[in-house]
C-alpha cells in the first residue's frame, strides 16, 4: 500500500466542513488499483445511460411504461404535459436504447426496451422506498 503524507493529495472536499468524509493521508492499495483500472472502461456509456434516469419526468415516463405499453397520447394524459413535450422526452428515452415503438396505424405505442430497465426501475423503486423509511 503506498502512502503520502500530508493532505489527501488531489482530492477537493465536496461540501465536507469537518474532514470526516476524507482520509488523512493519501495510500493506495496497488493491488484494488491494478485490477480496477484495467476493468475501468466497462463503465463508458453508463453515465449517458442513466442521465436518462436523472430527470424526474422521464423517470415518472419510465415507471408508467414499466407498468403497461403506452401510446403518446396517454402518456401525455397521464402527465398533464402536451404531446409534443412528452414526444421530446420519448425521443431521449429512444436514442438513449431504453425504450422501443411501434407503429399501429396512426397511434405510436412506447414501451420499455428489456427487462434490465423494468428491474433498474424496481430497484431504483426499492431503494427510494428504504431511504424514506426508517424504520422499517
């Protein structure tokens, strides 16, 4: 394990007030590092995925779609936003692979792309849920 002395050397302290939430000095364990840092690049793309998470309407979008396939016209409804804006949202939601539609004559049916984002969602779901409630 390498150690520096002194500040943890290239960390800022993110709203800390106290020095609580840093360690004191500056070590490393070479061998966490070494494996991490060739396995590292598995996470690109991660961040772009779950932006799509980060906004509190395409998250409400997501949950409605994880119950039940949607057209444009309910999910507007639903969200008391026009269908241009929730189209906009949907548009996101596609490029980002994270949902799919069909066409059925002139209607467009959105749902989920896969199941990864129905659990992502339960999960996400479970752990909002836990935090709210203390005392379980």
């Amino acid at each position: 394990m390498a150690v520096e002395k002194g500040k943890a050397a290239g960390r800022k302290r993110m709203g800390a007030t106290d020095g609580q939430d840093i360690c004191e000095i500056f070590c490393s364990d070479e061998a966490k590092v070494g494996r991490l840092k060739q396995d590292v690049h598995r996470a690109k793309g991660l961040g772009k995925f779950f932006k799509a998470f980060a906004d509190e309407t395409r998250s409400a979008i997501l949950y409605c779609l994880s119950k039940e396939e949607l057209c444009v016209c309910d999910v507007a409804r639903i969200m008391d936003m026009s269908v241009q804006a929730v189209s906009h949202h949907l548009r996101f939601l596609k490029a980002s692979d994270i949902v799919r539609y069909r066409r059925e004559g002139k209607i467009v049916y959105y749902s989920l792309d896969d199941d990864h984002i129905a659990a992502l969602i339960r999960q996400g779901l479970a752990h909002v849920n836990h935090t709210r409630d203390p005392h379980p």
